[in-house]
C-alpha cells in the first residue's frame, strides 16, 4: 500500500526534492517517501466523504475530528467542491473553445468508482475530445493512482510543487505549448500555501502563461465558522498532518486575484455577465444550478473563482 506524508507549507517535510530530479533526468522520479501511520492531504479529503478504499485509517480519524470540530458538513463541503469544479471547467471548457491545454494542479486521487462526478479530464473530453491534460501532484498516492488509472488519452501525470512553480512549468512545456494559454485548475489546495507563497503562484502565472489563459481556484473559508474556530481547525489540521491550512476569506482571495480579469459567464437566458471579484463566492453560488440550490449557507462550503490571466 503507498500512502503519502509529503504535501505542501513551509511546515510540511518537503515533498518537492523528486519534482527537480524529475526535471533533470526527464524520467518519472520515484514517489516520495512515505509513512502509512502519517495522515497525507489527499486521503483526508477523501475520507470527508469516504470510501474505504480511498483513504487510510489514520486519515478517516483526522476526517472525524476535523468535523467534529467544526460541527460537521465537511462531506457537503467536499461534494460541493467537486461539484462546483465540474461546473466551472464545462463551462469554461465550453466558453473558451480555443483553450485545449490544461493543468489540474494538486489533482488529488482519481475519483472513486461509483462517485457521482466523473474525473474532471473525462468531463472536459466529452466537450473537447482533443485536450490535452496534465495532473500534478507533489504526492505519492495521488501520482501512482493517477498514473495507473487516468494516464493515456491525452492524459499525463507529473509530480509538482505549486510552491515551486517555475520548475513544475518548466516541466509541463515539455508537454503543453506554454506560449498558448491553457487552462490551470487550483482544486481546494492554494490553501496549502501561505500568503507570500500564494501571491507567488499568481505572479508566476502572470509571467509565464500566455495572457488569456484562465485560473479556475476553490479554496477553504472559515468565513462562516464561530469566532475561534479557524485557529482550532487549522492547529489541528496542522498537528495531525503537518501541513498547515490557510482558511482565506471571500475578500482575501479577491485581494490575491485582483490582478486578473473576471470570468464572463453565461447566465442562460441573460447573456454574459462578468462576475466582481471583489468578494469570491462560494461554491454553491459559482454558476449555481438546482443541485446546488439546496446547499445550506451555513455549511463549511469553499470558496471559488474563475480569473483570467492579463499577462504581464
Ligand atoms: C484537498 S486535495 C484536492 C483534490 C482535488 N483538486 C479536488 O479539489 O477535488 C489537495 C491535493 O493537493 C496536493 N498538494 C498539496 N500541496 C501541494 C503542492 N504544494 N503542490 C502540488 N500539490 C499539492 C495534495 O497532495 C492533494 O492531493
């Protein structure tokens, strides 16, 4: 069994050493050591919802006490997470035709068999069937997953550091055409970085992806917890992971994304519509549709945006 123990933040044992000798040799570099006993980021999130299959027992006690702590409705947050990814990339991948490249950056594990929401690069096939796809993990278990099961078809998955963003884009040109712009997906892990690595992230893209190119972010909020419960959530995460969250506000990641140009989307039947990003909805209220109409405000839902790059 491979589990992971090597995710982000300056607090993490770092994960990254395999992403520069994997850019080096230009051969797939070993996973990353790991410790089956150390909760890893992936399978804690997937415990939230949790399949057996897809997370250890160590992650699933963390998953319990993580709700605990909060109060639960840590599984509507990472349904509705998925589901506001899959809404965000059809729809971009819809409206930006033109765009075929893409770059899902801390993909996380292949969904589990049987979940409602396929894998994001088969939701983007079936509108694009020519795409070209990159996952990017600085995990063990995501990348040997992602390898065995999605690799082929226009797939390929790479081991990467977001913290270490010009060596991963060094890597990802040898697969997509950097001077075109591409889409690169920020599933629920820029809150992995703290603020200056974050910030970073951001101005690399701008420096280095052609203008145009389109950032689709969801990201945790503590907006809605009780005065206090941020610091216990993130300490705890912290403690039992070593990685430590950065539960931003809607106004914090707005702040970090000021520099981008808003998504136009297409309400139907009213046209285009760009949306302010000077507060980033949440989940549910990102091109809602009737699933996510029932979503209850007060739940521990992320925060998402779609932002477009202007170039530097
Ligand atoms: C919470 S999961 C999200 C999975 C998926 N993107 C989603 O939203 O459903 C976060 C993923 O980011 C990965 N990750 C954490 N820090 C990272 C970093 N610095 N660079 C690349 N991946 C990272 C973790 O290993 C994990 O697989």
């Amino acid at each position: 069994m491979i589990a992971d123990s090597t995710p982000s933040s300056a607090s993490a044992a770092p994960g990254s050493e395999g992403a520069s000798s994997e850019a080096r040799s230009g051969e797939p570099s070993p996973p990353p050591r790991f410790d089956p006993a150390m909760p890893g980021v992936a399978g804690v999130y997937n415990a939230f919802q949790g399949t057996e299959k897809d997370s250890l027992p160590a992650e699933r006690a963390v998953a319990a006490e993580l709700d605990e702590l909060i109060g639960g409705g840590l599984d509507e947050a990472r349904r509705e997470n998925r589901a506001a990814l899959a809404r965000m990339v059809s729809h971009v991948a819809r409206h930006r035709p033109k765009i075929r490249q893409w770059m899902d950056i801390g993909a996380g594990m292949p969904v589990p068999e049987g979940e409602k929401i396929s894998n994001l690069s088969a939701l983007v096939r079936e509108i694009q069937p020519d795409r070209l796809w990159l996952n990017v993990d600085i995990a063990a278990r995501p990348l040997v997953h992602g390898r065995a099961l999605l690799d082929g078809d226009g797939v390929t998955t790479l081991k990467g550091d977001l913290r270490q963003l010009e060596q991963l884009l060094a890597e990802a040109e040898r697969h997509l055409n950097l001077r075109k712009p591409v889409v690169v997906i920020l599933g629920a892990v820029l809150h992995f970085l703290n603020d200056d690595e974050a910030a970073r992230v951001i101005a690399v893209f701008r420096s280095r992806l052609a203008a145009g190119s389109v950032v689709i972010v969801t990201h945790a909020t503590g907006d809605s917890f009780p005065p206090g419960v941020v610091e216990k959530v993130t300490s705890h995460y912290e403690r039992r992971t070593r990685v430590q969250p950065y539960l931003r506000s809607g106004e914090q990641l707005a702040a970090l994304l000021a520099d981008c140009k808003p998504f136009k989307w297409h309400e139907p039947g009213s046209g285009p519509q760009e949306l302010p990003l000077k507060k980033v909805p949440l989940t549910f209220e990102m091109l809602p549709d009737e699933s996510s109409a029932l979503a209850d405000p007060s739940a521990p839902h992320a925060r998402a945006a779609i932002a477009v790059l202007r170039g530097s």
